[in-house]
C-alpha cells in the first residue's frame, strides 16, 4: 500500500515497513543487490525490484533486519561496486563472482 503514494518505490516501502513498522519486509538498495548477486543469492539478471521477492523467498523473516545492515555494511566496506576488496572479504568461499575469476585483487 505505501507503493501507491508518489514517490515511494518497492526500496523505500519495505525501508519504511521495517523500520518503522518493525514489520517482515526486505529493503534492497544498491549495495544489497551487488552483494546478493556476487553471492550467487540471486541471479546477475535479477533486478533490484524483483530482489525484494528472491531474497525475501530464500532469508527467514526475523533475520531481514540483520541480514539488510550486514549486506549493506559489506557491500560498502568491502565488496565494493567498482573495486571489490576480495583479499580481505570473508565470503570468498561462497562467492560467485570471487569464484568466476572476475575479481580485482
């Protein structure tokens, strides 16, 4: 429902719905959906939009929260957009895109 107010897209009404509301609903910004598709938790296809379906399909709901700040707060200090820190990421392990070689060390 919030997406019918003008200006909030599916990022901010899920923002909105778990922070305020403390209500089971999966924010996927930037750093979410770079993460998650380097992972391989969604497809390099997805779109952030239906990122919000993927990962709320495949992250038990009382983890959105943590889940969310510990996405984003790895997407921003070492999985970086244009420069990913491989050497100093602990998920290389489960990481496709560390995998496939695309990496920059």
């Amino acid at each position: 429902w919030l997406t019918q107010i003008k200006g909030i897209g599916p990022k901010t009404a899920a923002i909105i719905l778990l922070f305020a509301f403390h209500k089971p609903a999966f924010p996927v910004d930037t750093h979410v959906h770079r993460v998650s598709k380097r992972l391989g938790l969604i497809d390099a296809r997805t779109s952030a939009e239906d990122a919000h379906v993927e990962l709320e399909a495949i992250i038990p709901p009382d983890d959105y929260y943590a889940a969310h700040l510990n996405i984003i707060r790895h997407g921003r200090e070492i999985c970086h957009a244009r420069r990913p820190a491989c050497e100093r990421c602990p998920l290389t392990v489960y990481c496709e895109y560390y995998q496939s070689g695309k990496r920059r060390v």
